[in-house]
C-alpha cells in the first residue's frame, strides 16, 4: 500500500449541510471498494483524543481491493496479526506504520474476510486547527499541514492503537454533511508509491476532491 509523499494544495468552495450525521456500517459495507472511495471524498474525518475534537474533510482517497489487488496488504490473501482488522466487516480503521514512523489511517470496507480498505491521504480543516498544528509542531497552517496520509494522521492523532477501531466510536468517526460531490468534482488517477504493484500500479483508483480548500498530496 501506499507511502507518503510531498504535497501541493488547490481551493474552490463547497457547501455544508447544519445537521452531519455519522456515517453509518451500511455506507462501508458495499461490495466495491471503489464507490466507497469516492464516497468518502466530502465526508467529515473526527477525532476526540485527550479532549481535543479535531476534524477534517476528506480530500483524497486511494482505494485497496484485497486480495486480488497486487498493492494491498491482503494480497493473495496475506492474513497477519497486522492485517487482520482488514479482514473486519467494514467500519473500522485499519492504521500501519510506514518506514517505522507514519501512522498511516485506512478505513475498512465490504464485508467480513473480504480486506477491502480505502486510504485518506489529504484532508481540509473543519474544526480544532490548533490541536492539529501543535501535534505537527506547527505554528501556523500551511499547505502541508493535512498533504499526505502521514501528515493526516499525525494531525488528528491516529495512531496504531486504533487499528481494528470502530469508526462510528466517541474518539474515532466519520460525519456526513450531505455533500455528494459530482463526477467533475472528482480527478481519479493512478495510486501513488506503489510502483511494485506491477500491472495494478496503473489503476485509476486514487481520487481527489476539487472542491473547498484542498490538501492533495503528489
């Protein structure tokens, strides 16, 4: 799956709905992990940690469609103690570590023993930009504050210990603003980092949302 990388970032506007609600196990456990991916482009990714509510819009997604897919963790029906909240029926996260240091949050899809998972790879302030910027060591905000699934994490405070975590939780979740983005406000392409994956490296399965202020990462 997937490594982080360097970021660039563009802005248009969208539009928010005034009652979100959380998203619920039947939005995860669709059969193509690729709708979900797309889905998730404008849903709200909320975190409750030690009493600081953060939360972001999701910008960017790539999705893994398990076993059959040579850039997933599940490959070939790889099942390890790491991978196994892959295996969950959909709605939970699934969070590794890449190169020992980045916290990377995925999110698990379909249903049980089918290791379906979407990455977050950017994401957009919606609330608690100062939680945010304190765990990324920042003082003000810039354009790679939320570019890169790393960098996503470490804001919110995701870390390994929510692997396998219920996304509908009190300190891990994801709202829905209503916001339903249309196809040209989405720019599929090819998965980043995953030059190993031969043939499926090509795989128009990363998406970005052209819409509010976005962080992309390239």
């Amino acid at each position: 799956m997937a490594a982080p990388n360097s970021h660039r970032s563009t802005t248009t506007t969208v539009e928010f709905c005034s009652q979100p609600k959380k998203v619920g196990r039947r939005f995860y456990a669709r059969s193509s992990v690729v709708d979900v991916a797309k889905d998730l482009l404008g849903k709200i990714l909320c975190s409750n940690i030690d009493g600081n509510l953060a939360k972001v819009m999701i910008t960017e997604t790539e999705a893994y469609a398990g076993t059959g897919d040579k850039a997933s963790h599940a490959y070939g029906g790889k099942r390890t103690k790491r991978t196994e909240p892959m295996y969950s029926a959909g709605g939970v996260a699934y969070v590794y570590l890449c190169y020992g240091i980045h916290h990377l949050f995925n999110v698990v899809t379909s249903v049980k023993d089918i290791p379906h998972a979407v990455l977050i790879r950017a994401g957009s302030i919606v609330e608690g930009e100062s939680a945010m910027l304190a765990r990324r060591g920042k003082l003000v905000s810039d354009k790679s504050l939320l570019a890169g699934p790393g960098s996503l994490a470490k804001a919110l405070g995701i870390t390994t210990a929510f692997t396998g975590a219920s996304l509908s939780g009190k300190k891990l979740w994801i709202e829905d603003i209503g916001m339903s983005p249309t196809p040209a406000n989405i720019q599929a392409g090819p998965r980043i980092g995953i030059d190993y994956a031969q043939e499926d490296a090509a795989l128009p399965y990363r998406f970005v949302l052209r819409s509010k202020t976005t962080q992309e990462s390239k």
